[in-house]
C-alpha cells in the first residue's frame, strides 16, 4: 500500500471537481462588525468585509458577551478542568442550562461541547434506546443530524425535503408499533426556507411519533425572546426536543438539547459525546449566558437582521442577480458550479474586499453550488450597493446570465 499517494489522490480527486477547500485567514475587528482582516496577501493584513458569518447578530462582539467572559475568566480560570461528571459541572453550565430550558418553555436542558455534537450524540443515543425505532429524516438535513442517525443504527427513511405528503407516506408504510422519531430543521441554513413544524408535528400526533428540531440558525432570532421558529409559530410545547447552537446567532460555542426532564436525564446517562469529553469552559459558558439574556429582553438585533435580509434581497434581485427564494435572513446567490462559485469568491476578496466563502458538495448538492450572504444589523445600505455593483461586474466578466 502506498499510502502517500493513495492520501494525495484523494486530495487531486477534490482540486479536479473544482471543490477543494480554502480557508481564509482572518482576524475580526471587535467593535466594528462586520469588519476584519485578511491575511491571504503578502503585503501584511488588508481590511474585508465579512459576508457570510454565522455570528448573524455580532453577538460574539457585544460588551455584555465580553464583559461576562472577563469576569468568569478572572474569577475561575480557563478551562472547566473535568468532565461534566468529574469536576466540570460548573455553576455557570447549570445556570445556563436553566435559562435555555426557560428559552424553549421545556422542563430541562442539556449542554455540549457544539452543536454537532449535540445532534450526533442525542440521536444516537435516542435510536439505541428505542429497540426497533425507525428515523424519518427531512433529506436536506445537516450532517451531524445524519451522522447521529447512522451511529443510531436504526432503519432511516428519508423524507423529501419539507414534503408533508411523502413523509405521511412513509409514516404510514411503517409498522403502526414500532418507536418512530422525525427529525428535521427549521430554518434551513443553506436555502433559508423554513419546516412546517406546526403540520410536522399533526403527523407526528397521528401516528404517535417523536419530534427532533434543529433550531441552529434560528435560535436568537426569531421568536419574542429568540425561542426559534418553534417559539415564533407557538408550536415549542409539541416538539419532543429542542436542539440548537451558542456558535451561531448567540456569537459563542457550544450546543445543547432542551426537553422534558426524563429524556435530558437520560441523554446525560447514556450519551457518550456528552460524557466522555471535557465539559465547555466556564468562560464560553458565561459569554453565552450573557448573549442567550440578552436576547432573550432585547429584539433590536432581530429586527435589525430581517430589515437588512430583506434590503439584501431586494438589491440583489434589481440588480438581476440570481438570489433564491429564502423566506429568511439566509441570502443564497445560486450559481450552480463549483469552479466558478469559488471564482467569484476569490475575485471578491481579491478586488473588492469582500469575504463570501463559496458554498459547495457535500454542504449542498452537486449541481447547487452557491455563494451565502447573511447580512446582518450592522451592514448598512452603501456596503450593500457596493457589493451588488461588484457582483454585476463579476457576473459580466465570467459570462454568467443576469435576469433582465
Ligand atoms: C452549524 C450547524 C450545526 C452544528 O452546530 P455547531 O455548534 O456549529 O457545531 C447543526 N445543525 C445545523 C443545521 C447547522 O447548520
């Protein structure tokens, strides 16, 4: 076995569909979202403007997240020192567990070390303690959602994405006594529509089904307090369990699943990524709590986001530019090829100073590849007209169709 060239093959598999991946080098610059530097060139930083950062509300920058992450810092130190079992359940985790149990009105909460892990680790778990259970899962979900599934071991039936029909179909296919969990999303992160949780959940009734929500990149933003979609559309109280992200729109780390007090004290028992792992640092712990109060008083910075998404699309759409139909803050601009999604990406940050990374397989299918802004508050009206002019310029230079 050769293994160097079998490692380097795989690497030339990947530079010749036009899907190798980049990372750029970047710095933020606290206090003036969404600005940062790029170290990509060699004549030292040159300042970009962010496009496309998960930190969809500057949460990761807001004093109080700060202040909260000093204070804990230089009142406990870095690290939790143990796992949550073995000297890391700190006062802050518990505190923080309370507030999210309170976000999503369910009894208990549970944290993880990300968001990843709280999919892959729940779902796994569920699927081994529910002998027989059959997974329906929306087919547009995340890969920590499928890689839960797969570690399950359980039958998986894959629903078409958002389809109510085709996922009744298959719910009434399947043997009417076995455990059955539907696990999907809300907003859907790479195309910014949104789950019907509401007629999900009727199905679920039906056919005594559980409910798994990812409300990754909704948590903090919608909803009265940021409860998510599920908080928005008052549905929060017929999902079995909540799951959702402190990495994204709360501008910290960490994940975590809120539920009834049974299923949380049984996915704290029995899941090994919750177990078996160093607990998340006080000092992250504390940012979150900060930014997950916050936002839970304060709709300023939702407000801010949907009135800068809807200004995004607007401008992109006068300019003929090809932005697909999100009903959200998500703003994809389609462009179907990998080669030149990644080109158009590099020509911005080259000339323009724009920092959109190109989305491609397997986040999305081949054939789908897209560029993703999510526009935030504090990108304002002459930085979204500047980007929409170099897009047209950009569009034209590579010969891509603009609608009339
Ligand atoms: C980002 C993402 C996750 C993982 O969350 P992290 O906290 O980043 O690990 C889970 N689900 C969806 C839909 C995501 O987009």
């Amino acid at each position: 076995m050769d293994y160097a060239k079998t490692f380097a093959q795989a690497i030339d598999r990947l530079h010749a569909e036009g899907r190798y991946r980049v990372f750029i080098d970047i710095l933020r610059n606290k206090g003036a979202f969404p600005n940062a530097r790029c170290f990509a060139g060699h004549n030292g930083p040159k300042p970009i403007t962010v496009w496309c950062s998960n930190d969809y509300l500057a949460m990761g920058q807001h004093p109080s997240v700060i202040a909260a992450m000093e204070e804990a810092l230089h009142d406990v130190g870095a690290g939790s020192g143990g796992t949550r079992n073995i000297g890391g359940n700190t006062h802050y985790h518990v505190d923080l567990e309370a507030e999210l149990a309170d976000l999503h009105g369910k009894e208990a909460a549970l944290l993880f070390t990300s968001g990843y892990i709280s999919n892959e680790a729940t779902l796994s778990t569920l699927g081994k303690l529910l002998p027989g259970c059959v997974i329906f899962s929306d087919e547009l979900n995340h890969a920590s959602m499928i890689a839960g599934i797969r570690t399950s071991g359980c039958e998986k039936q894959i629903f078409r994405h958002n389809d109510l029909a085709h996922l009744e179909e298959l719910l009434a296919a399947a043997d009417p006594d076995v455990p059955k969990l539907i696990a999907f999303e809300s907003v859907y992160s790479m195309d910014g529509d949104v789950a019907p949780i509401a007629d999900i959940c009727d199905l679920a009734d039906k056919y005594n089904a559980i409910t798994y929500l990812d409300e990754v990149h909704a948590v903090g933003m919608y909803g009265a307090r940021g409860g998510g979609i599920s908080e928005r559309d008052a549905v929060a109280h017929r999902l079995t369990i909540i799951e959702g992200t402190l990495g994204k729109a709360f501008g910290v780390m960490g994940g975590y699943i809120a539920a009834d007090r049974n299923i949380v004290d049984v996915i704290r028992s029995y899941a090994p990524g919750f177990i078996f792992t160093t607990s998340l640092s006080p000092v992250l712990v504390a940012g979150a709590l900060a930014s997950v109060r916050h936002l839970k008083a304060s709709g300023a910075e939702r407000e801010g986001q949907q009135a800068a998404a809807a200004q995004l699309k607007t401008i992109f759409a006068d300019a003929g530019l090809p932005v697909m139909a999100s009903t959200t803050h998500i703003v994809p601009l389609m462009v179907g090829d990998p080669v030149k999604a990644k080109k158009i990406s590099d020509i911005l940050l080259a000339e323009y100073g724009v920092y959109v990374q190109p989305i491609n397989y397997p986040t999305v299918p081949r054939g789908t590849e897209r560029l993703r802004f999510t526009p935030g508050p504090s990108h304002d009206t002459a930085m979204m007209r500047e980007l929409a002019e170099a897009l047209v310029e950009i569009w034209d230079r590579l010969e891509l169709r603009l609608a009339a």
